[in-house]
C-alpha cells in the first residue's frame, strides 16, 4: 500500500495551486493523508476527487467549513499499522515523549504545522512524520511531501520529496 504524506497546503495564500509533483503522487497514491491548514475547501474538494482515499484533519489556519467537514484527529488501520493524524503536536523539545503518551495507541503519527520535514521514533516505538508543505517551505531549502510504503504490519522506507521552485 502506497501512502502520500502532506500537509500545510495554504491555498491560495501560498500558493495559486498545488504542485503538479504532488497531484501526479496523488494519483499514484493509494491513500493521502493530508495533516492539515487546507485553508480553502477547493483543496479538499480536489483532494476528495482525485484520491483512491483521502485521510485529513483541520488545523489552525482552518476556518468554520473546513472544521465541519474535517477531524481535529483522524484514526486509520492501514496495512496492518494503526496511523493518526493531527495538526499540532506542540514544539519540537519533547515532542517525541508528548506524542506517545497522547496516543499511545498508534503505530505512526502524521502531522504538520510547523512546515518542516520531521522523521523521529518515540520511546516504546511511536513513529512521528512530518511531510513539511508542498507550497510554503518557510525557512526550509524546498517545499515537501511524503511518500511511504505499508506492507503485512511494517513501514517501509520514507520518502521526502523535494519539489522544485515555483516557475520551473
């Protein structure tokens, strides 16, 4: 099982669309799971067309009809491990020991909002990815997402994608 990580997407305030990069995994993808500040229901619109399935959670930046539409948390069994999402996991000092104590019951935790790529083990085995985001990439070298892949209960190598600069 192919997964897509993103998050942080800010449409239209950071960008006009969304990568092309990033719709062509998407198609490739058999599940996206998106971590997060949409800021436009057109993104989730596109993102509910075009996935085979699409997991994703409000954030910060998300107002009233996002929020409807949309978890604070979303819970996922897929290829045998138990995913999460959220938006906000708090700063990164002590963000490991936090997250596992918050949900002890996941294999892997995605989230966003900082913008920046994160891949971490929490004691007893939590795994923490953060995709970064595919429009904005804050004090980051490039924007980002996620690629993984989920066989018979085990996380297979983690992609970070780098997208090219905006106009080339």
């Amino acid at each position: 099982m192919r997964l897509l990580l993103t998050s942080d997407t800010h449409l239209p305030s950071r960008a006009r669309r969304l990568p092309e990069d990033l719709l062509a995994a998407v198609d490739r993808a058999d599940v996206v799971l998106h971590a997060g500040d949409w800021t436009e229901e057109a993104v989730l619109d596109l993102l509910e067309a075009r996935a085979r399935r699409l997991i994703g959670v409000y954030g910060n930046n998300d107002g009233p009809s996002l929020r409807r539409r949309l978890p604070e948390v979303a819970r996922a069994e897929l290829g045998g491990l138990r995913f999460g999402v959220v938006h906000e996991t708090g700063a990164a000092a002590g963000r490991e020991q936090r997250c596992a104590r918050r949900f002890p019951d996941l294999d892997v935790l995605v989230f966003g909002h900082s913008h920046i790529p994160w891949d971490s083990t929490a004691p007893g085995g939590l795994r923490l990815l953060n995709p970064g985001s595919p429009t904005d990439r804050r004090r980051q070298p490039h924007c980002t997402y996620m690629t993984v892949d989920v066989s018979d209960g085990a996380l297979g190598d983690v992609v970070l994608h780098r997208l090219p600069p905006r106009g080339t």
